[in-house]
C-alpha cells in the first residue's frame, strides 16, 4: 500500500476538484456558430439604417 493511497471518496473528490480547475475546452464550432450570429445581426442592422 502507497503512503497516500486514497479512498474511494477522496479519490471522487480529487477527480472533481481537477475537473473545475481545468480550462474549458475550445469548441471550434460553438465558436463559429457564434461569430455568425454576431455578424448577421450587425448585417440586419445596416440593412435595416
């Protein structure tokens, strides 16, 4: 047996603890979707003027 082997408890605390300090994973086509709306909605409002 490790010196700091965990439970089970503590090691599903571990894993969640690391789950939220990881960064977000780039989504590519979330991030297109968005960039999309965005112009056509400035598009509609140049065309609306």
């Amino acid at each position: 047996m490790g010196k700091y082997q965990l439970d089970d408890k503590a090691q599903v605390a571990v894993t969640k603890f690391h789950e939220k300090q990881t960064p977000a994973r780039f989504d590519k086509k979330k991030h297109l979707e968005k960039l999309r709306t965005e112009f056509l909605k400035k598009k509609q409002k140049q065309t609306d003027k």
